[in-house]
C-alpha cells in the first residue's frame, strides 16, 4: 500500500503536467555594454530546471507548465539577478532579457551575511586564512559540505554528513570522528563555530552529536591549522558555518516522517526587517522525535536559532545570533558484544534501563563586528559565549565481565556502573584582528594581526552518584536479611525495568569528578599571517602564532597554574598551473595542551610521572582545480603527519573509576581525492575517496607499535549523485544514488579470547552502504524520499572495544514534503 502511495504521489502530477497547456521562456545574458555573456547559469529558484547561455548570450525554456516561476542567474564574475515571470493561457511565451553587472564587491572579512548558491560547492572559505579566501588559493586542503547537500541526504546530526568528506569516517557513534587517521573528539578535538571554540565535541558535550538544522555548510580544515586556531588536533578540525541573514526575503518550511517512528519539521526565514535593507534576520527552527533503531533510546531534539544583522553603515556590519538546543533522551553507550561475538545480538540491543535520562541544554551567544577604517585596514572581532548542560541517570558498563560462573557462557554477563550526574561546562571565546592590504614594491600582502582568548571552566556545584553495588533485601520465615549484588547485565537474560537507585550503594565521589568540577583554564594566542602575491601565479602563505595556555586551579600547596606555551609556525605555496588549477605546498604545526590534571595527578590516571603536551606536524601537498565552468571543484592531494605524546585511553579503569592512559607516537600518510559541485546544471555530484596509512612508531604499550591507528581505515570513499530530468515530461523529477565504504579498523583496546590466553587487538569489518532518493518539485512544494543502507548492512561505524560497539543503523527510510515562499 505504501509503494502505492508513493508511485501515485510522483505518477499522477507528472500525468497532470503533460495534459495541461505548455509554455516557454527564453531570453539573453548580456553585459553592461551590450555584450553576450557565455556560461551564465540560469536556473528556478525551486530547482525546477536550469541551463547555460550559449556564445552570444541566449537561453531557453521549452515546454514548461503554465505557472510563476522566479528566474536567478549565477555567475562568478558577474552579480546576481532575479526575475519573477508568469505563463498564463493568454501569455505563454515569455522573454527575460538580464543585464548583468560585472562583481566588484570583495568577499567578507567576517562572515555575517548570508550565502546566496544553491549549490553543493563552496567558493571560499574563512577557516583557512580567517579572511574570505577562495578554496582555489589556500595552500591547505578544506573540505565543505553545503546545506544543499546536507537538504538533500536529509541530514539532521553533524555524524550524518562525514560520508561525504574525504579521509573523514566516524570514531564512534558520538561527535566523536577519525581525520586522517587521527581521533578528533572528547580530549582529542573540539569543534570550531564560526572559527571560535565551541563546547561541541569536548568534554561531556562530545556524546551529542549537533544538529545541522542552523548550518550554512560544515568546513572541514585537514591537519594541524594550529597557527590560526591553537589547540587542534593534528588531522584537522571541524568548523560549523551557521546560516546568515539574506538581503531578500526566502521562506521555507519541512515536515517530515520516517522508520523508528520518526516525526521531523524544520523552519527557515530570512530577509529584511526595513525598507532601508540594513536590518536583517534569519529564523531557523527544528523538531525531531523519534524512537531510533537503538532500543531504549526515544529522543526528543528541539533547537531555536534567531540570527540579527546590522548594517550600520557601508564601512560597519554587526551580527548577533543566539541558538537554543535542548535533548532529551537517552545516553547511548553503544552495543555490548556478547561472548567476543560481533553479531551474537541485535544491532538494537542496549544496557539503558526504562528508568534512565540524559536531558542537555545547549546555549550560545555569538557575535561580530566587522569596521573598515580605509579600503586596505579593517578590524575584526567575534565573541562566543557557549553553555552545555546535562542531566544524566544511566546505567553502564564498567567495561568488564564476570565470568565466575561457570554454567554461564564466557563474556555474556556484563558488569555495570550506574552514573547520576548534574554538571554544567562554560567556553567563552573572544576573537580580534585586523587585516591589512598592501603593496611593497612588486609584492601584495594581505597581513592579518590578532589575538584570541579562551576560557573553559565547569560548575563547581555539579555533583555525581555513582554505585556498582546494591543492596538485595530477602524476607525468610519472617526473617529480613540482606546481602550486597554487583549491578549486572546477563546479555541472554536482558531485563529492562524501572530501577530503584536507593537501594544502591553510593561510592565516595571520585577525585576525577573532582578534578572535573574543578576545571578553569584559559589560553591566549597571538598570531600574525601574511598572504603575499610575489607573481600573478606565484602566492605565498606565512604565518606563526604563539600559544599560552594554563589553569587557574588551587592545588593547595601553593600552586595556581600549569603553564604549558608553543610557538606554531605555518609555511605555504600555491602556483597556477592554469588559470583553474594550482599547485599548492604547505607545512604546518600542532600543539594540544593537556588537562592540567594529567601533569599535577597523573597517578590518578594511571601513571607514575606526569604526561607530557602533544605536538604534531603536517607536510602536504597536492593540485586544486575548477571545471565545468568553474562548477565543480576537485581537490588531490597527498600528506605525512607526525604525532608525538598522542594520549590515549587504554579502556581500564583505576579503583577510583578514572580512565587509565597511555602516550604513543604516530604517523599518518595517504592521499585524498575529492570533486564537489555540477558536472552539468542539473547534475550535481560529490565524490570522495582517501588512502590513509597509520602506524604507531613509538608505545607505553610494547604491543602496540608497529599497530595501525584505532579506528583509522586504510582506505575510505563516499558518492553522492544527483540527477534532475530536464525533458518536460518529466520535468521537476530527479533521482540520487549514493554510499560509502570503509575498511577495517582496529579496536581502541586490546580484548581476551574466549579461551585464555594474551590480550590481543582485533578489528571492526569492513563495509559497504548503498543509499538512493527521489525528488519531485513542482511550483513551490518538494516532495523527496531518503533510503539509507538500502541492503539493510549490518556493520559498525567504529567504537571502542567488546564493551562499546557503534552499530550503524539498519535500512531506514525519510519523507519530506517542503514547501517555499
């Protein structure tokens, strides 16, 4: 009945449209003097269709359903425009000529207006350079992934759009990914927001993933790019693009159903608040509630995104947005593999309890300013202000078995630990700088010169209960006795049921909560960065920053702070082979200051002298071009990166609870490939795949050198194609093929056999996921169908050990109906 459904929804309004009257558009694209404009993209708002001018300017629509259509040009050397046109019975063939004006406007130094393409290729980026800087001139490679892109994949969570990003595959099932071999989340990594340090990804905020319902694009800047930003981690760090207000005025509304009992509706509006233009707003909102495939594990997400821009004056732009994100669900800790078995239960079988919660709040203020003194000095400065709060009851595993009875099968009765936990974490981050455009002699520089302050601290007043025993009350013959039982799970006796926590022996609180709550430090960077033009293809990239990094703790003794500082130089090249392709060659420099904890206590975390500050290094270099008209965007490019003092969490706790760590040293070396954009108008493509070689040179652990990389495929890719039917039969239908793959990784920790013996590493399988959608916009409604893992794949996006496995999810489906205005 639902196939039904589904071919009468797309059969019959195509049936409609071939009965009903045709008309026609045509038109030229000239420039300012008269002159025919070849390769000027013209298409309908809606996507509806699109085609190119030819030699001498002219274009045309044939056979189009009467109807109002809104036609807008593209071109990158020339501005944009729009014409509303309606084919009636009395007027069916219509003429729109466009004069268009050639682009002088420069690119923003702080991005507070809204981007205008409808396209999955991005044409600059301010992550590399922190000024507005084509991707074609970055020495450096940077991945993007567009809202049209995200739209059409019906991505809702930031661990959603990583399939199409080269070299970038999932570590776990959290905010938690492997770039370039190495782990970017938890400790490891945080997520940038407009180029400021959020709280996403770090700390406690890492097991919720983001939602992209506020996301312009999500730039993805591969390898340390620690001159600009500081602490980053040496594979590349993750930067989310909000979306902007728009000078015109644009409406959108989602609804959407799918598998899991999934329920989902989105709102985006934009435009001006006064006739003058120079107030503008954009209103983002989003709803989803559903089940999930994970049992367990109903959620609710709710996010609130209203974002203002003034603009002051043609020399002044202020922008204000404020996000709201609130979660309520369960904390998934992922699968529990029975008996060394990876497959012995269902990929929805889950330790949480009918009585557990995990209740977040995220808020953030961020805002920017944006002065230009002259037409070469402008100031700069961005001011974050982020909020995560959680509140958590969970049952969990206390990643080991028991394995004392012997009539039950080895590995199958899981220890647990049983956690209520209220905290609250603040990142604050101030951003300023000014950009300088001059010329000495025959060389153009483009100087930046700034500084940055973070500061990170959690509530003191957070508090945590945690228990591994309960007390079990037996009445006999009138007698009342109890005895004391380890919280448990037996996997082939799963039991799900309202828990009673007050029978539950309560722990003395951990000195690792302690050092948690007690957790102040702050970092300032000053960093200078010159883009020098020496030839017409000839570009270089200079830049050092210099890092200062303590905490602000009293440790008793007469100790306030552990200061860890780093000098991190950055050296690049791009040539223009062509006037669309460039060679580019770069060095760059990481650093990731410790948790002053490490250093103060390491013998709480395992060890008996302190850790020591990671560092890392970069060497790249590769080939970026554009083709089609500039309409696609192709990156290759080849890599080593060295880590040294990586820490790691070896998944063992101490008696206290704290996780133990270790040190290694790593290597990572491959080569990427990536093309992002139209093949034709009406083709939009995105296609990706990477090689990526780890080993570990040097360990704490002697059997680990020599070993890959924990959660680091060898080799990755991801496709993702859409075609939209120009003929006018089938006009306004389109059809998407899509996947990805990943070899094998290796477990986090070691694991036991079954039958004695040394730990040993093993490996999550390869995969192969195939994914298909249908489209059909007709005036001012989209109507489209996602099947993901349409083979119905039962794999692993990655995870940890036998105790936390991240199984993908099975075959699912998602409707959308949109509607715009």
């Amino acid at each position: 009945m639902q196939r039904l459904l589904l071919i009468l929804l797309v059969v019959l309004p195509l049936l409609a449209v071939g009965q009903a009257p045709l008309g026609r558009i045509n038109g030229r694209a000239v420039g300012p003097n008269g002159q025919g404009l070849e390769g000027v993209t013209v298409v309908e708002q809606s996507g509806r269709f699109a085609g190119l001018s030819s030699a001498d300017g002219r274009f045309a629509f044939e056979q189009l359903p009467l109807a109002d259509y809104t036609l807008v040009t593209r071109s990158l050397s020339h501005q944009e425009q729009r014409r509303t046109v309606v084919l009636s019975a009395d007027a069916p063939n219509v003429t729109v000529n466009f004069t268009l004006q050639p682009t002088t406007t420069s690119l923003q130094e702080v991005e507070v207006l809204g981007r205008k393409e409808t396209t999955y290729k991005s044409d600059y980026s301010f992550v590399g350079t922190r000024t507005a800087t084509a991707l074609l001139d970055v020495p450096q490679s940077i991945s993007t992934v567009t809202k049209e892109l995200m739209e059409d994949r019906q991505a809702l969570r930031l661990t959603e759009t990583v399939k199409n990003v080269a070299g970038v595959t999932q570590y776990s099932h959290y905010d938690d990914f492997t770039i370039r071999g190495f782990r970017n989340g938890y400790e490891s990594g945080f997520r940038l927001l407009n180029g400021l340090r959020s709280g996403f990804s770090f700390g406690n905020a890492f097991t919720q993933a983001p939602l992209t319902v506020n996301l312009e694009r999500v730039e993805v800047l591969k390898g340390p790019g620690a001159a600009m930003f500081g602490d980053i981690n040496p594979g590349g760090t993750i930067n989310m693009v909000t979306k902007k207000p728009l000078d015109v005025a644009r409406k959108a509304l989602t609804v959407s159903t799918g598998s899991f009992n999934t329920t989902r509706a989105t709102a985006d509006f934009t435009g001006p608040l006064t006739e003058q233009r120079n107030v503008l707003y954009r209103f983002n909102a989003g709803y989803e509630k559903t089940n999930t495939f994970r049992d367990v594990n109903d959620t609710k997400s709710l996010i609130l995104a209203p974002t203002v821009t003034f603009l002051v004056s043609d020399k002044t732009t202020l922008n204000a947005e404020l996000v709201y994100t609130h979660i309520d669900g369960y904390l998934d800790r992922g699968l529990p593999i029975k008996s060394n078995d990876l497959y012995a239960v269902s990929r929805s079988f889950t330790l949480s309890q009918p009585s557990d919660y995990f209740r977040t709040s995220t808020y953030y203020l961020n805002a920017s300013l944006n002065h230009r003194f002259t037409d070469w000095l402008s100031f700069n400065a961005s001011y974050l202000d982020f909020t995560f709060m959680e509140n958590l009851s969970e049952h969990r595993t206390l990643n080991s078995y028991d394995n004392s009875d012997s009539t039950k099968p080895a590995n199958s009765v899981m220890n647990l630990r049983y956690f209520d936990r209220r905290a609250e974490e603040y990142t604050k981050n101030l951003s300023a700088y000014f950009v300088l455009n001059r010329t000495t002699g025959s060389l153009t520089h483009k100087v930046v010169v700034g500084a940055d302050y973070i500061r990170f601290n959690t509530d003191k007043e957070g508090v945590m209960f945690e228990a591994r025993q309960r007390l079990v009350t037996n009445v006999a013959n009138g007698v009342v006795s109890q005895r004391v039982a380890p919280l448990q799970f037996d996997l082939n006796s799963p039991s799900y049921e309202i828990r009673d926590p007050s029978t539950y022996i309560r722990r003395p609180t951990p000195a690792f909560f302690a050092d948690y709550i007690n957790s102040i430090y702050h970092t300032t960077g000053v960093y200078v960065q010159d883009q020098v033009e020496v030839t017409p293809r000839l570009d270089l990239l200079l830049g050092a920053r210099y890092e200062l990094f303590a905490d602000e703790r009293d440790y008793g003794d007469g100790t306030t702070n552990i200061a860890q500082t780093k000098f991190l130089p950055r050296a690049g090249l791009t040539y223009a082979l062509r006037d669309n392709l460039n060679y580019f060659a770069s060095y760059s420099a990481g650093f990731r200051p410790l948790r002053p904890e490490l250093i103060r206590f390491p013998e709480r975390y395992g060890r008996s002298k302190p850790f020591s500050p990671e560092t890392s290094y970069q060497l790249e270099t590769g080939l970026k071009g554009e083709f089609f008209q500039k309409a696609l965007f192709a990156t290759v490019a080849a890599y080593q990166i060295g880590r040294r003092n990586q820490l790691v969490n070896t998944g063992s706790l101490t008696a206290d609870g704290a996780a133990i760590y270790r040190q290694n040293q790593a290597r990572s070396r491959g080569v990427e490939v990536e093309l992002t954009g139209n093949i034709l108008p009406n083709f939009n493509l995105n296609v990706n795949y990477a090689f990526n070689h780890t080993e570990v040179t040097e360990a704490d652990l002697a059997a680990e050198k020599g070993q890959p990389l924990a959660n680091a495929p060898e080799n990755s890719g991801g496709l993702w194609a859409k075609y939209t039917f120009l003929t006018p039969t089938l006009r306004g239908l389109g059809l998407a093929v899509g996947g990805n793959y990943v070899t094998r990784r290796r477990f986090e920790n070691q694991v036991t056999p079954l039958d004695g013996g040394p730990a040993e590493w093993s490996y999550w399988p390869g995969y192969a996921v195939a994914d298909v959608a249908l489209f059909y916009t007709i005036n001012r409604f989209n109507f489209h169908v996602n099947v993901n893992n349409l083979l119905d794949k039962y794999y692993f996006v990655g995870g940890y050990d036998y105790f936390r496995a991240s199984p993908g999810a099975p075959r699912n489906f998602i409707t959308t109906l949109g509607y715009s205005f």
